[in-house]
C-alpha cells in the first residue's frame, strides 16, 4: 500500500509522541489516518478507466498484446485478429485467404515497431511486417530449403533493441535476428530481410543455440 510522506515522517517521531502521554498518542494515529485518506481520495479522483469490448468495435474481448506505436495509435492483439483504436474507433485487421497482403493469423502474440515505423506482428502461423503508409502487412514464414528464412512459423514474442534490432522467440526454432538485406523499409516488393538463428552446421552467422 502507498504510505504519505507525511504519515512516514509521523512515524520516525512516534516515540517522541508515546512520551508526551495518551492524548498526543491518540492525536498522532487521527492525523495519520487524516493525511492517508486524504491523498487515497486524491489518487482515487485522478484514475478513471473507460471499457472497451465487442460494443465498441474491438474484434474479441480475449486481448493477447498490446501496443502504442509512434503516431500515437493503440494496437489490440486478440485470438480474432489485430485492432488499432485511434481514440474513438477500431479498425479490423484479419487472415483473409483471399488477400495476399492481410495478416497471416488471427491469433496475435506479440507486436513492436522497427526503426522504420513499420509494425512487426507476431501470430500462431507466420511473422508479418505492417507497412503503415500502404495498409499491407507482408508476410514471413520458415522455408526449410531457406537457411535465411525464419526459423518457425509460431511466434511467441518479438522485441526491438536499443539499437532498432528486431528479435523474435519462435516456438521450436529459437531465438531469430531480423535483418533488412537490401530496399527501402516502406516498399514490400523490394525490401528484403534475413532471419539469424541457430544453425547445427555452424556458421559465422549462427546463434549458438
């Protein structure tokens, strides 16, 4: 619980107070009653929650992540898709087998940016980078005959460094680097990536295990 500073330097002086007899004894416990109750009101008077489900637009009530990007959005991950909330609305994002440019799972795990402003989401089945400017999410997945794919397709958790690096915990695959090789971060036809992970041939690029 939070004490007062108030109430802390009441504390410090409690034996001067005991000597001083009952009456001041039982007037220093009221004033350190007086002073929490006051700041708990104050505290209580600053925090205000506002509830947001289904009723207002978001894709499920069950929230996996969540994520405040640089333009000051709030990202949602959710077992039905990603949401971003400007404040007022939501807006959908879902697999659709149709489009080649949605997410690639609705079950979200882990959401961060990259250096470029892109938005890097982790899912159940697949890695994906959000491309804010376009609205297109590209899509990386393992390919065994790729040593420089993604390890696995099962995304726990990705994470930017202080040094704009992206690392992303793969289920069964490890500890994966991503790395832009060539292209301009905002154009998904050229830009292109590689994923270090570990490699049981070795290599000056493989994480040691």
């Amino acid at each position: 619980n939070f004490i007062p500073t108030d109430m802390c330097r009441k504390l410090t002086d409690l034996k001067k107070i005991q000597a001083k007899g009952h009456v001041s004894l039982v007037c220093f416990f009221v004033s350190c009653i007086c002073s929490f109750n006051s700041v708990a009101l104050a505290q209580d008077a600053s925090v205000r929650f506002i509830k947001l489900s289904t009723e207002q637009g978001l894709s499920q009530s069950s929230i996996t992540c969540i994520f405040q990007d640089n333009e000051r959005f709030m990202w949602f991950g959710t077992y039905r898709g990603l949401n971003r909330f400007d404040g007022y609305n939501f807006i959908e994002n879902r697999f659709n087998q149709s489009d080649l440019y949605s997410v690639s799972d609705n079950h979200i795990r882990s959401i961060c940016q990259d250096p470029a402003g892109g938005l890097i989401v982790g899912t159940m089945n697949g890695l994906n980078r959000y491309l804010t400017n376009t609205g297109k999410f590209v899509r990386f997945f393992h390919d065994p005959d790729d040593p420089n794919s993604l390890s696995n397709n099962t995304i726990y958790r990705v994470i930017t460094d202080r040094d704009g690096d992206i690392w992303i915990c793969t289920g069964g695959g490890g500890l994966d680097k991503m790395e832009r090789l060539s292209g301009d971060y905002d154009d998904e036809r050229k830009a292109r990536f590689r994923f270090i992970h570990h490699v049981p041939d070795g290599g000056k690029n493989s994480i040691s295990s």
